[in-house]
C-alpha cells in the first residue's frame, strides 16, 4: 500500500486552529457566529458558469487547478468562514469499478446499477493516491493560497447516500430499490455498507492528511429511512467512518433528519447539520450541549427580497443565543439561481448580528 | 346559493359509530386495533388495474358507480376498518377554473400556472352539489352499500398541497415557485390559500353532509417547510378548514411532518397522520394524550417478505402500547408495485396482535 505523501502544509497550524469555524466545531466561544454555504462554490456564481462553459463538472473536479480555482471564487466575494474542497460525492465511487456519468440536470446515473452481492464483490478498495491523486492535489494547493487564514473542509458522501445513488442507478424520490435491497437482500446491503465505509473512511482519511482541517459526511438522503430502520442498516457503517477521523473536526449532515439527529450525533460528529425543518433550539435540546450544530436556513428563502429572509436568518440566530458552537450554514446546498448579493447580505447578517 | 341535498343516510348512524375506526378517532378504547391503508382501492389491485384499462383516473372519479366500485374492491378483499372515498385530491380544482391533466406516472399538470393576483382571483368558489355532483352521489351509493357496519372516510387535499400543484403547474421536488410566490408576493399567497381553504371546507362539508363519517385531510407536502414558516403561511388556512368541521371526526396527515406535529394539531385533527420518519410514541409523547395518531410502517417495506415488515408492523404496535387511539396505516399511500397478499397478511397482523 502505497504511504501518502505528506505535504509541508499537513496538520493544523496553531492560528487557523483559533479560526471561528473551527472554534465553533469545537463547542468553543467565538467573537462572531461562523458562516460558510454548502454548495458555495457552484452555479450560483458567474464566474462559476464561465469555466463550465469550457469543462464539465468531472474535469474541473479531476484537474486540481481548476479545482483549487473555483473553491476560492466565493471566498473572494465573500467574507466566508470557511472554503470547502470543490468536488462531487460521487468522486470516489469511479475508480472503484462504478460506471458513472454526472448528467447535467438529472444528477449521478449509473450504467449498471448495484442489485447483487456479485455487484458488490466487483467493488474494489479505494486507494485514494493512486485513485484520486487529483482531489489530494487541490487540497494541497488549497492549502498554499489559503495560507493559515481560512480553515479548508473536505468532505464524502454518506454510507446510504452513495448507497442509494449505487443501487437506484439514478437519483430517486422514494428510495424504493434501495429500500428493496435493503429488505430483501440485508447480507447484500451489510456488504455494500461495509464496502463503503471503508471507501469513505480511507478518502477522509486521505484529505485529512493532504490537509484539510475539518471533515464533512454528507448523508443528503438518510432522512428517507425510519430511526429503527437507520439503526439497523446505516448508524453501524456511519460509526466506522467517524471513528476513524480523530484529528481533525466533523461535521455531519443529512436532510429529512428530524428524528435521526440524537442517532445520527450516537454515530459521530462533533457538529450534527440541520435542515430547515427543525427550529435550532430544539435541535440543541435533542442534542444536548456537547454537539455543535450548523444550519439551518431554507436555500429556498434567498430568492426573495432580503427583508423576507434577514428577519429568518436573525430567528436563527436568536434561536442560537449566545451558546457556543453554531455555525451558521443553509439548511441544504445554495441553489443555482440565487442571486451572488444575497450571500453578500447574508454573511454581513450573521457577522453583524449583536444578539437579541 | 344552492341548498345541500341532504339524503337519508346522513348522519351516523349509531352501529358504526361504535366502530373501531372511528372509536379509535375518538380516542376510545377498542377490542383491535382498527386499520385501513392509504390508496387502499388502486393501482396495486388486479381488478383496479383492469378497470383502468378502460377508463382514466378522473373518468372513474366522475361517475359514482365506478368510484364507488373501485372504493369496495379492497372491502372485498381483506377485514380493513374503513373504506375510502374513490377519488383525487385535484377533483373540486377543476371546476373552480383550474386547466388540470393528471397525466399517468407524472401526476398533476397544470396548463397555466398560478403565479400572480389575476390568476388567484380569477379561481371561483366550489358549488360542491353543482360542481362535483359525482363526489356526493358516490358518497351515497357508497353508504349504501357499506351499511352501518363499515365507516366511510371522505378527504380532501391540504391547503399548502393544493397551492403547491397549482403553483408549480406539476409536483415538485424542492417547491421552489410555491416558496418563490409565499416569500415574494405574500398577500397573493394569503388570498390563494383562503380560497383553497374555503374550497375544501365546503367540499369537506358537502361529503359530510352526503353521509362520510369522519374526513382525512391530506396535506401531503407541507413538510417542506420550516416550523416557522408553517405558522405563518399555512397554520391560519388549515385552522379555518378543521374549525369548520364539527360532526365528524377529522384526521390531519402529512409527509416529512415530524417537527410539525403540534403545530398541525394545533391548527386541528382529532387524529394526527404521521409518516415512518417518527417513532410512533414519540410522536405521541409530542402530541398528548388528548390527540389519536395514524401510521405508520413505510409503505416500502410491503415489498419485502413478510418476515422483515411483520416483525415492524408489531414494534409499531407495541410502541403504542395499550393507549387508545391508534389507527394502524402506512406512513403514505400504499405502493402500486405491492403484492396484495401483503396486505391481506398486514390485516391479519394488525388484527392479530395481543399485546407484548
């Protein structure tokens, strides 16, 4: 196995460590609630668009140039708390064995969906500097133009997540091949979840030690399943993951998730992502004062006037209170027709807010 | 206006009102658990399947002897507790102005729209006996045949659910006009969802007076939204809707509703539908002891063997204990892909169940 290449930049220097980002990951005060945007980097922004006209999405997230270029278009605009790696959940999943193609409009499509143990058995370990050497490289070069101001997050998708893009072949409203596997082939579905947590532990592994100092699991569409039915066939492979990276801080998102949050923070996370679903409050009450929380606006919401919005985001906040770990965040990715001044706004909303 | 022409079976009778079903709704103790599945008469169904073969969806809403037909055939089949009026929560759209397809496997397509405050006010109040004459005289043939031994529940979509497939002009994902149209034009919003609201309550009146003997209302999407924005944009509407239905018990569902709850029985409910997302007691816990519930085994699992839903089906139970009002149901309609043995086996189960 090959050992990964340690960059000079690997591990937390000590002033990005005192970064509001990572202090509030770390349930610690802050001078000001940190803000960043899933999907911050992406078609919202112009300049975004302008490189898709010459690349698709895997060729900016397979040339580490590119890569490192559109993550930092936002943080140029923005006064954002934190940058994340530009790429796509289902980045991994290729090298792998998996016949991928990312469809404009229509998301992740699979030429031969996963449906058999034999399907999974052709799944091969991911060696992520042999197999994504390109996702360590931007990291690596991320990590140069950031310098110690900016904390930097990788991130994978969750276990049901690639799970269900695996199996469904297409995105999917309700699950139901999945689900199907799940029931009716539950030694298939362990080995598919064991397969990949080992392929996500070792990716996130990998960043950590390409140097990003924070980690997010996003398990979008776990919030498809009951809380007895995300025990038994999700919390196991999410726990692997979590209790594998313990350098750096996690953060851990699904939507849907209402009543998996106490679940979901047993399986691992220093800080459970909400969706708008929930009012912050009680999502801390579940939690209890050791997690760390992020969210939870409507992306929705940014489409109109910011005196709709501005009052919300301010509830939030005030929902907050002055309890340490929150960071501000919207409840899902920013959509693509969000106009650029809103997150202006919102970022000048969150810094400026004074309490109630 | 036009007088409710009321028939000789309106009114409840008093055998059925000593019915499981609506006992349950009441919140009484009962001999078994009552249960009946949401979509029970459809497309599951052989001798649904062959009916279709030769009439659509809304020619067999609009004539009384085929909707009624088709609301019996799952009586035929299995012991459920209750039958359902055969039809579509689009129906009373249609007369009020409304261009509406239900095109098969899409859903509800609407020709044009409603985006602005032209479009709101060119909808026109519902004339139930004028406009959906069919609905009412489907209602009577039905309680006809039921008797006094099997309750007959009538139903109507939600407010927000309606707004929803008029706004967007076909089902959605992520609701981005109908949030786009609430946020940025809010008095349009307020004066679509008061003409909703009085369009279902007189539609829900009109089958109450036609003899239903209790009315589930289906606001099947709001839980898109936030706590919030529940309170602001819809609460008020579905309040006005259950305040006006007096005489029969009424059931409040929706999906992707668990931080919802309160605020749903709030607005009203003697029995609050709750999807698989949610442990059933603790949505009971969150409810009170005065609400009933309704659910909840993902509708996903009938397509499994017996053996992995039967065990869930009784956890479900169990979790309920020996509290009165419960009805047992799936968290949403039943699947067309399931096997009607299932559901026979589910009855049984249900039926079966003695306690832990």
């Amino acid at each position: 196995m090959p050992s990964l290449e340690v960059t000079p930049t690997t591990g937390i220097a000590p002033e990005v460590e005192q970064a509001r980002f990572l202090r509030a990951c770390r349930n610690l005060p802050v001078d000001r609630t940190p803000i960043w945007i899933m999907r911050q980097a992406g078609r919202y922004l112009p300049e975004y668009r302008a490189l898709r006209e010459h690349y698709d999405l895997l060729q900016i997230c397979e040339h580490p140039e590119l890569a490192a270029e559109v993550s930092l278009q936002p943080l140029r605009r923005f006064d954002l708390d934190a940058a994340i790696l530009f790429s796509d959940i289902m980045i991994p999943l290729r090298p792998i064995g998996v016949d991928l193609q990312i469809v404009e409009n229509v998301g992740p499509v699979i030429a031969r969906p996963i449906r058999d143990a034999a399907a999974v058995a052709a799944l091969r370990p991911l060696e992520p500097e042999a197999d994504v050497p390109y996702v360590l490289q931007t990291i690596r070069l991320m990590r140069q133009e950031l310098g110690s101001k900016t904390p930097l997050i990788g991130f994978a998708g969750g276990p049901f997540t690639l799970a269900s893009y695996l199996v469904e072949g297409k995105p999917s409203r309700d699950f139901a091949q999945t689900k199907g596997l799940m029931y009716t082939q539950p030694e298939t579905w362990h080995a598919l979840m064991a397969r990949l947590a080992q392929v996500v532990t070792r990716f996130l592994q990998a960043q950590v030690a390409a140097g990003v100092q924070a980690v997010q699991l996003f398990d979008s569409w776990v919030g498809a399943l009951s809380p007895r039915d995300y025990r038994e066939y999700v919390q196991p492979y999410s726990a692997a993951i979590f209790q594998a990276i313990s350098t750096v801080p996690t953060i851990h998102f699904g939507t849907d998730t209402a009543t998996l949050l106490q679940e979901m923070y047993q399986a691992g996370g220093d800080v459970i992502g909400l969706d708008w679903r929930i009012d912050l409050d009680r999502a801390r009450q579940q939690l209890g004062p050791s997690a760390a929380v992020q969210g939870n606006l409507d992306p929705t919401l940014l489409l109109a006037p910011g005196e709709v919005w501005v009052r919300q985001a301010r509830e939030i906040l005030a929902l907050n209170g002055d309890r340490p770990g929150h960071i501000f965040n919207l409840g899902h990715g920013i959509r693509p027709d969000t106009p650029p001044d809103a997150v202006a706004r919102l970022v000048d909303t969150v810094h400026g807010w004074e309490g109630t």
